[in-house]
C-alpha cells in the first residue's frame, strides 16, 4: 500500500549560489558523512559534476520528505537521509538515528528516482507500507 509521493525539481544554479556563498558548510549542512566524501572526491575532480550531486541529493531528500508527509522537521533532517547506490546502480535511501527508528516503526519502505540536466535536478520517491 501507498503510505506517500514526493517529488521536488531543483535549480542547479540556486545549489552552485549557495555553495560560493557559505562554501562547503553548505554540503555539510545536506549531505552525509558517506555523501560528504563522495561530493568532495567529485568536487575535486569535475567540479560541475560536485554541483550536481549536491543537486540531487537536496532534491531527492526534499521528495523523500514529503512522501513521508514530515516535510523538514523532526525526526527528517537533511544528515539523518542518505541517497546511497545499491550494489546495481539504484539510488537506495538510508537513514540514520531518530528517522530510521521512526521509519521503521512504521513498516515503511522507500523507493527513489533521481535525474539531473543542465540546469535542474529532479528526483520522485514513493514510500510503502511493507
């Protein structure tokens, strides 16, 4: 059964503002401790690429909050989501702390889509009763 749908779209170039505003105490503030490490490693390398991950993760936490039907207050935080890759290739959501237990009080199940063009991120999540 359905419990929830999220989606959100993101502009690209609002995520590449805020970073050369307040710097890598932005991606802190999103991303996880694993996330942090891959958007650095990503940043580094092809620094587009870094701004759009960083994209992606804020979008698919901004769906996953609504599917859920918390928005961004308690127990959903930004660090207590992660957006990992299963061993496939599918992005998979992993929680962390308080929203984990609250998740699977629930019986709850996530599933995530995520995409990103030049100019925006998208991503759609649904959330099932198990």
């Amino acid at each position: 059964m359905i419990y929830g749908i999220g989606n959100d779209i993101c502009d690209i170039r609002r995520i590449r503002a805020s970073l050369e505003r307040h710097g890598e105490r932005f991606a802190q503030k999103i991303l996880s401790d694993a996330e942090l490490a891959t958007w650095a490693e990503r940043s580094m390398r092809w620094p587009d690429r870094g701004v759009s991950y960083l994209a992606t993760r804020f979008s698919a936490k901004e769906a996953f909050s609504k599917a859920i039907g918390l928005g961004m207050r308690m127990p959903m935080t930004w660090r207590s989501c992660e957006v990992a890759k299963a061993a496939s290739g599918q992005p998979k959501i992993v929680l962390h702390g308080a929203l984990k237990t609250w998740f699977e009080a629930r019986q709850l199940v996530a599933h995530i889509s995520l995409t990103d063009e030049a100019d925006y991120a998208a991503s759609f999540c649904v959330v099932e009763k198990k």
